[in-house]
C-alpha cells in the first residue's frame, strides 16, 4: 500500500521523509541546538507534552514562545501563547492550518498567511 497524496502516482521517486502522522504517530522535529529531536510519539497529546517537559515550549501565560519546529531545516519561528500551543503544532503535521491569534483554519498555508496579513499584521 503506497500512501499518495496526489492524483499522479510518482514511482521511482523516494516517498515523503515523513510518513502520514495516523499511521505512524507523531515525530517531534523541535530544533534543539540545531538538531532535530526525532523521537516519536503515538498521540500528538504525548508529543505535546514531551515538547513542554523535555524541549521547554509551553511557554507562560506572558511569556509567547517562538516555536523552534524544524522546518526543512530552519525553525518555524512563529509566535504563540500557551494557549495556542497545541493547535500550532498541529500544523506542522498538516491537520489544519490555524490562525493563531484566531483560531480559524485554512487547508493552504499561503491562505492562512494572507488571513494573518490582513487581520493579524505585525508591529
Ligand atoms: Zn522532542
Ligand atoms: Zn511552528
Ligand atoms: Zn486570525
């Protein structure tokens, strides 16, 4: 059983570095001194946990923490609250795209971002 995405299948190329998060689990990418974690875990609820016990990135109720998710190589950067932590992490594995300062959720990336431009824009 090959896992594709798309409508073309694409043989001869390597399958994704990651596999789909509910047939696997879920693998912590956290850049800690510039490495990827990589543990694994089976619900995102433990991954989340492992993040703020082991990675520090809970945050406090004043304190926003800037995620440190590996992406394709460079952090993730973004700001968030506590509150906001496990719905932001939930991005990184595809389940929505989530404004973070609203909670709504987009399927595209690009979307979310121009949500975030319009509604949300930086100092
Ligand atoms: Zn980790
Ligand atoms: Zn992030
Ligand atoms: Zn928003």
């Amino acid at each position: 059983m090959n896992h594709v995405d798309g409508t073309t299948l694409t043989y001869g190329h390597p399958p994704p570095a990651q596999p789909p998060a509910a047939a696997t689990g879920y693998q912590c990418a956290w850049l800690e001194k510039q490495s990827r974690c990589g543990e694994w875990f089976p619900t995102l609820a433990e991954l989340v946990v492992h993040l703020g016990e082991i990675h520090e990135a809970c945050g406090t109720a004043n304190k926003p923490l800037v995620c440190q998710w590996d992406i394709g190589g460079s952090p993730c950067n973004a700001k968030f609250r506590r509150d906001n932590f496990k719905r932001h992490i939930q991005t990184h594995f595809g389940i929505a795209d989530v404004c973070e300062d609203c909670g709504k959720s987009y399927s595209r990336p690009d979307t979310l971002k121009k949500h975030v431009k319009k509604y949300h824009p930086r100092q």
